[in-house]
C-alpha cells in the first residue's frame, strides 16, 4: 500500500522517501528525471568547504543513526591540512525493530551517493567507504549497480563534472555482527581486525580509519544532504522543531495496522503517528520509541510523548534509530524483555567483563523466570547488573543494553513477579519462611 502523502491536511515531507514509490528510482536514468545529481555542479562547487559545513550547522540536522549528534558540528571537528580524511557511510543496520536503511538503499541509491559527493566535498574527502550489513545482498548490488551508473556519468571518480574534485566510494561488506554499527568497531572491522569497539578518546573524527580522521555517518544523514544543498537551511527547519529540525524516517512494527517505513515531520505527536500507520491494534500497555535501547514508555508517557529528540529526553528514553514498537494489553513485557536481553547477551563483543558477563547473567537469570523457574529477588538482580555494566564499559552497547532491563522491570514489575509466582517450588519454599521464620538461613 503505498505511504499516505497528507496528514490532517498538510503535505508529509519528501525530503528521503521521494523516490521510494517510483518505479526504477533506484536507476540513474529514472533518478535523474526526478532532480537527482542536481547538486553536483555549481550549486555544490561554488560554495566553500567552509559554507557547506556552516550550511549544514544551519539546518540543524542530527545524525540518525542513533545519537542525535548535530551533523555540522562533527563535521567541524575534523583537523584539516595533516593526513587523508575518509567519509565511511555507517549502513550496517543492526538494531531490532530498524529497517530504514535497507529500504533507502535499495530504492534510491543516487541519493545515498550524491550525499557522499556533497559530504565528501565538504570534508575534502578522496575515499569514502559505504560500510553494509553482510546479509544485505539486495542492497549491496543496486549500490553496486547505482556506482558503476555514477562513474559511467563522470559523477564519481576523477575531477567530477570538471570541477576538480575527485572522490571514490567503495562498498566494504560487514558479516551481520550488531557491534560493527558502533563507529569504533565498525572502523576496526573495516581495516580487516575483529570487529571490536575501541576506547574513545581519540574520536574517529580525529583518529579513524587508518588513524586518519574520519567521519562516520548513518545512511540517511548523509541522504538529508543534498536536498538541504539544494533547498538551504530555512527550507529543511520548516518541519520539526527548533532542537530537531526537519523529518525523520520511522519504522513501525509491533501491534500496528500498516507496520513499515514512514517519513514524518520530527515533532509530531506518537499517538498521531499511530493513527498515520493504520492504528493502534488493541489497547497500548507500552510502546518502544527508538529501538530495542531506547527504554520503554508505558502507555500514559507515549500518550504525551512527540517525536522529536527533546521529548524523548524528557521522558528519560530516546528517538534512537526511530524503530517504533508499541505492545498491547496481550503480550507480556517479561518475554518481550527476555528477548531483548537475549539479543544483547549474544552480540556482546566480549571485550568488557560487566557487559559480557552482565548481559549473559541477565539473559540466564531471564530464561529461567519465564520458564517459570524464578525466584524471589530476581527482579532485583537484574537490576543491580544492569546498573553495573550501564557506565563501565568501552562503548555504548552496555548502556543500550541495560536501558531496556532497568526500564522494563522498574515499569512492568508486575508482570515479572507473575512468573515468579508462578514457580511451584519456590511459593512452596516461601510458605515454609514464612510459617518457620529463619529456618532457610
Ligand atoms: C552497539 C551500537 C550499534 C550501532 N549500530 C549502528 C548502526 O547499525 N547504524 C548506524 O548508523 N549507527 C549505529 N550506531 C551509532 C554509531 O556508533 C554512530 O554514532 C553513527 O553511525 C554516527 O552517525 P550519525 O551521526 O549520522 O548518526 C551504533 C552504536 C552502538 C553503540
Ligand atoms: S561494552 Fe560490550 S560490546 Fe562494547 S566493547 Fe565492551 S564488551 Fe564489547
């Protein structure tokens, strides 16, 4: 079914899923017809490294690949005049629930490439990387196709369109590990060690690739480019707000009518987003708002809860990657978390004892509650582990995995001591303490 075009009679923004619905907009000769390359020319080349940055601080775009980091001020970091820079386009995709990207590449690869040719100018770039998920074959070969398409044209490769800047974009193929998508050991992965996260600082943007700066930038960010080259920075604050500026690619699975990609304006209330995406299935007892990170929301915080950076700060949560997940009154949220943390304790990369260690007790101690085996006090554990392993790690991923622990069992705590309950053997054990206190000890 194709994505609605009006929302309570505005226009919904185009600005990455333009060519979603068009059919052979993934080739160069439909691509063009629609406007795309346009900014490779003067409208690029005129303007200064410097201006393209200041243009991009402008329209506030933030990175959306997770962090919300303002695109611009990244892209200011970069030492300039010492080694190489490199561009590496972060299309690994791993977080549940997310599949923005996928669907990005396989219907508008141009617009991928032209906002690496834009980025890479700004940043005095000669080789980016466009680093994808290993399963990812359908995409891999339309951006195959759509770069040989580009160099045919003269769009990529030496002196581009006469201008005298040259850029190279090769596709470097992940083999599906979730930690390749954090920058630091995705960088790793691409220079051809274990795909391990590194200590930050340095940060890429200063010592990357290569120990050479580098900008990582997820897939769409780097699509937002070229139509605010095109359009200028007022164009692109006109949807959003002041903090998040613009719109925002949002999937949607989960107990929805329509679940799958829809482009909206940041700002806009979740619940109107629902309704956007064929309604609510059921009543909402929580809803994920940004990926399986980003803690959980119970139904009132959704109910005022906007898209939009700020919102989901304020309610303690995130926007994420904008992987969308509401859950009705059926399901359970003890199995919804038991498959979460089951998740996390597999992708750890192992190099951190309280993430590797942590994520796996959670999952252990997870399992057997829902299988009806747990015990008094096992809330608690995990916890206490989650808040152990949340801030004494390398990266990210121990935060983003202890999010979900500590906000499932502190807002569903019910749900969790039901299965306790449930345990014949320990409510037998609980009779016996109580009946003959201290005769356990
Ligand atoms: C465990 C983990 C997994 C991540 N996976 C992805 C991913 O698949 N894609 C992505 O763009 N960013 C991912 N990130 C965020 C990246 O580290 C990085 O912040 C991002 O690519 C920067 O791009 P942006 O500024 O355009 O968002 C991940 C972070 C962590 C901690
Ligand atoms: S926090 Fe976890 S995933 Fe990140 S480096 Fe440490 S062990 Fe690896």
């Amino acid at each position: 079914m194709p994505a609605p075009t009006h929302w309570k009679g505005k226009e919904l923004p185009r600005i990455i899923s333009g060519m979603f619905e068009i059919e052979n907009g993934h080739t160069l000769e439909v691509a063009r017809k629609h406007g795309a390359y346009a900014t490779i020319g003067p409208m690029l080349f005129d303007k200064s490294q410097f201006e393209m940055i200041e243009l991009v601080k402008d329209s506030g775009l933030r990175g959306r690949g997770g962090a919300g980091f303002p695109t611009g001020m990244k892209w200011s970091f970069v030492p300039r005049g010492g080694k190489p820079v490199y561009l590496v386009v972060n299309a690994d995709e791993g977080e549940p629930g997310t599949f923005k990207d996928r669907l990005c590449m396989t219907r508008d690869p141009h617009l991928l490439i032209e906002g690496c040719i834009c980025t890479g100018y700004a940043l005095g770039v000669r080789t980016a990387y466009i680093y994808v998920r290993g399963e990812m074959l359908p995409q891999i070969r339309k951006l195959n196709a759509a770069l040989k398409e580009a160099y045919d044209a003269g769009l990529l490769g030496e002196n581009i369109q006469g201008s005298g800047y040259s850029l190279d974009i090769y596709i470097h193929r992940g083999a599906g590990a979730y930690i390749c998508g954090e920058e630091t050991g995705l960088i790793n992965s691409l220079e051809g060690y274990k795909g391990q996260p590194r200590l930050k600082p340095p940060f890429p943007a200063v010592s990357g690739a290569f120990a050479s700066p580098t900008v990582v930038n997820n897939v769409e960010t780097i699509m937002a480019v070229p139509p605010i080259v095109k359009n200028g920075a007022k164009w692109y604050r006109q949807w959003g707000t002041d903090k998040s500026p613009g719109s925002k690619l949002f999937t949607i699975s989960g107990d929805i009518g329509r679940p799958g990609v829809y482009e909206v304006p940041l700002g806009i209330p979740y619940t109107e987003f629902f309704e956007l995406a064929g309604g609510l299935q059921g009543d909402l007892l929580g809803c994920i708002p940004g990926g399986s990170s980003a803690p959980v929301l119970t139904a009132e915080e959704t109910a005022k809860a906007t898209m939009d950076y700020e919102s989901l700060a304020s309610l303690k949560s995130m926007l994420g990657s904008g992987a969308v997940t509401p859950f009705n009154t059926t399901r359970d949220p003890a199995l919804i978390l038991e498959s979460i943390a089951r998740f996390y304790a597999h992708e750890s990369c192992g190099q951190c004892t309280p993430c590797r260690e942590g994520t796996g007790y959670v999952d252990r101690i997870l399992r057997k509650l829902v299988a009806g085996e747990g015990r008094d006090g096992d809330i608690d554990v995990i916890k206490d582990l989650a808040d152990r392993y949340e801030w004494t790690t390398i990266c990210a991923f121990a935060p983003g995995a202890a999010w979900p622990v500590q906000s499932f069992v502190t807002k569903f705590r019910a749900h969790f001591q039901k299965h306790i309950d449930r345990n014949p053997a320990h409510t037998a054990g609980r009779d016996l303490v109580a009946a003959r206190p201290g005769a356990f000890w």
